[in-house]
C-alpha cells in the first residue's frame, strides 16, 4: 500500500465511523429527559404541589422523583401514569412528553390544554369539558346529517 492509499483507506474508514455518529442525536435522550422533567415540575408547580407530596399521592420515592424532574431518570409508561393522574392531566399527555406516544395520535387540542402550565387544574378540566362537550355535539348534529362533516 502506498502512503496515499492509507490516508484514502483511513479518510474513508473514519468518514463511515463518524457518519453513523453524525446522523444520530447524541443528546437528544437527555434533552427529551430534561424536557420531560421540566414539564413535570411545571405541572407539579401549576398543581400547586410540592415534590414531596405529589411523590405521596403518586406512589413513588422523593428521590426519585427529583431525578425525574431534573432529566436524570427515564420513568416507565406506569409511574408516567402515576404521575398524571397525581396531577390530573391526562396519561396521554405526558405519554406524549415521554415520546412514548405520537403527538398525531393523541387528541392534540386536549393534550394542549392539558400541558399548559399556566392553566390551574380546574381551569385544565374546564376548558377539556368544553371543549369535548362541542365535539360531542358536532358529532350528534352529523350523525342527524345536519352541518358540516368534522373532517
């Protein structure tokens, strides 16, 4: 092998080593985890709760609630739904955070109202009340063939 055939070998060999690195977000799980934790502190904060009691009526440990919220620990779907109903938002909006679930498939409208933190609890389930009492009746005024299809 001369000298320029090993620096193309060598160029091409690192140039596949680093493609494959390139191309994949590196920090992309402890960002999506610090993100994840910072809406739950928001929600938690919105709730008006402290870290130690929504870990009580969670059912989970203090510590390790903290290490959620700061991005360090990834929770199951399970302890996600823990948490959500501790907060009283729904299981599919913090699935969504989590990227366990596709923001397409979850009710978009209701998971935004839902992770709003500047909305209380009450305002949260007032708004999600309304909001799905007009889809019910768009449903009922279609399926009486009178207005618009939902689509």
């Amino acid at each position: 092998m001369t000298p320029s055939s090993i620096r193309a070998s060598a160029t091409s060999h690192s140039a596949s080593v680093r493609e494959p690195l390139g191309s994949l977000s590196v920090n992309d799980p402890s960002d999506h985890l610090v993100d994840l934790g910072r809406f739950i502190r928001e929600q938690r904060s919105a709730a008006r709760m402290s870290l130690r009691r929504l870990s009580e009526v969670a059912g989970i440990s203090n510590p390790y609630l903290s290490q959620i919220e700061r991005g360090l620990r990834r929770p199951s779907a399970e302890i996600l739904q823990q948490l959500a109903k501790a907060l009283a938002i729904s299981a599919e909006t913090i699935y969504v955070r989590a990227g366990f679930l596709d923001p397409q498939e979850a009710g978009s409208t209701v998971a935004a109202i839902e992770a709003d933190p500047h909305l209380t609890v009450a305002q949260r389930a007032a708004l999600v009340q309304i909001y799905r009492s007009f889809v019910a009746e768009r449903g009922v005024e279609e399926s009486d063939g009178e207005g618009p299809p939902l689509g």
